[in-house]
C-alpha cells in the first residue's frame, strides 16, 4: 500500500446536495416549516409532536415534546443534524451531543433573528440561494402590511397577553410584529426581558394603560374572554367597552419562525383594522381561521 493511499481521507460526496445533513431532526416547528419551505422536508426525519405546520409534516415521526425527548427514538433514526431551540432545550441537547450526535441550537426571538436564522438553516443544507429567497418574500410580505397599516386613522394602543395567571406580556416578537401590523405596543419597554418572569404585570396597572385592543394567546391554552372582560378594573378599558377581545392561535404567534412572519402578523392586522374600522386589503388577509369576533363586518 502506497503513501498516498496510506493517507487517504473520504472526501464527501462529489454531489453538493449529498454532501450536506441528510438526515435531520426538527425538536421545535419552526425549523421544520422552514425547511418546508425551502422544498428540504425529504432531509426531516424526525420531528416534535407539538408540530402542527405545515400539516403535512404530521406524517413524520415524533421524537420529542418541547423540553422532553425520547432519546432511544431519536438513535434508532441515525440523525446526521439534530436542530433545537434556546436553552429550554439545553438538557436535551446536552444528551444528544454526549451520545455522539451532531446538534445545532438556535435562539431566534425577534423578527430579524427568525430572517438570520433561516438564512443559517438554508446554509446549513447547502441551499442559501433559496434561503435567500424565502427571506425575501417574508420580508416582502411585512413590508406590504406595514404599507397598509399606514391607512390607519391612528396606532391602535394593543396590549398582548401571553399568559392570563400570572399576567405575562411583552415578549419581543410579539410587540415587534404589532408594530408592523399598525398598532402601538403598551408595554414596549417589557421587550427587553428574556424570560417570563421579567414580563409579570399587575392587571390594575394594565387598565391604567387603557388598551383599545387586547390580543391573547395563552400558550396552547383556549382564551377564555369573560375572564379578561371580568377583571378588576377593567369595565372601562376600551378594548372592553367597544369589544376588541381576540384570540390568535399560538402556533400562528408564538412560533418563532416563518408561521408568526406570515399568517400570525396577517391576523394581528386584521384585527387591529378591525378596531380601527378598515378594510384590509384581501391579498393582506390571514389565510388560516380568524377569531370569529373578527369575522362580522367591519365595528362600529
């Protein structure tokens, strides 16, 4: 045996798509919808069971929930690329890099973190230019709504509610996307919190702030409005008096990925038009189920 193939090293496939992860993991749906979108789902073969977008993505198996995993299943898939999310995930990752997988984590929470972070998956499976792409048509897609919340006759005041008890609010994306979406956050300076706890509020100080619009998303929870309208204090809030309760489905919201940037901004503007008694263009509407409050004609 000569010298030369004494030192030989297995270069990766000669062909530039074989070469990257082919086999992946997704341990949260954000990952898993953007490489949907990129055309990549054959590389998926594992995913969370709270995964819901795109539908179709059901049919793959589930290996984990959010901060649980069923390592063995996850082995016996001979993953190449595990993908999680922030340091809720951290255990899990820990786990899986001790048992010799490969693991990469991201930590996208704002709008231009989910744009980086689909820019690195694409990267990552060896297909930037459509990454590119697709970073372009959401972004396409935001500017088109904040062109159109621009007919507004004002920023609506909008207070999000991402948990009911104790009363959580503020959470960067959320606050950034009803920017966009043509309303004004009431608690802009709660962004900054990383975590849950920095976001607790005293109801009572929430109706001092007098929203017109209240948008709840209760983490997975169904938002129980009378609870919200029956608080302390809160018989003269304007979203109460005037009827601007809403609920959007967390999946559309609280997801940091493609789905918040494209059907969740489209229902917060809607039904910020809402509020402010204008029509939205059809192109502009959300394409998913709308809170049925929203669905009757435009409010008086």
């Amino acid at each position: 045996m000569n010298e030369t193939t004494e030192n030989h090293i297995a270069l990766p496939s000669s062909d530039p798509i074989a070469a990257y992860p082919q086999r992946i993991i997704c341990l949260t749906e954000e990952t898993t919808e953007t490489l949907y979108l990129l055309g990549e789902d054959a590389r998926i073969v594992g995913i969370s069971g709270y995964t819901v977008r795109p539908p179709e993505a059901r049919q793959k198996p589930k290996v984990s929930g959010f901060t649980s995993a069923k390592f063995d299943k996850i082995m016996a898939l001979e993953p190449d690329l595990v993908l999680a999310f922030s340091d809720l995930q951290a255990d899990i990752a820990s786990e899986l890099i001790k048992r010799g997988v490969t693991v990469f984590a991201f930590n996208q929470r704002s709008v231009t973190e989910i744009l980086q972070m689909i820019l690195t998956l694409a990267r990552l499976v060896g297909c930037a230019e459509k990454g590119a792409d697709l970073v372009a048509r959401l972004q396409n897609g935001l500017d088109a709504i904040a062109e159109s919340a621009k007919a507004f006759p004002h920023r609506a005041r909008v207070f999000f509610e991402e948990w009911n008890e104790p009363l959580i609010s503020g959470i960067r994306l959320v606050e950034e996307l009803i920017e966009i979406a043509g309303g004004e956050p009431i608690y802009p300076e709660l962004r900054e919190g990383k975590v849950a706890k920095d976001r607790t509020l005293d109801p009572l100080e929430v109706a001092a702030r007098d929203p017109e619009v209240v948008i709840a998303s209760w983490c997975g929870r169904a938002v129980k409005k009378a609870m919200i309208r029956e608080r302390e204090g809160w018989a003269e809030v304007s979203a109460v008096r005037h009827g601007h309760i809403y609920e959007v489905k967390s999946t559309y919201i609280l997801q940091p990925g493609p789905a918040a940037l494209t059907e969740g901004v489209r229902q917060l503007h809607a039904l910020i038009a809402r509020a402010m008694n204008v029509s939205v263009d059809p192109s502009l509407a959300p394409t998913e189920v709308l809170d049925p409050a929203a669905r009757s004609s435009a409010a008086t």
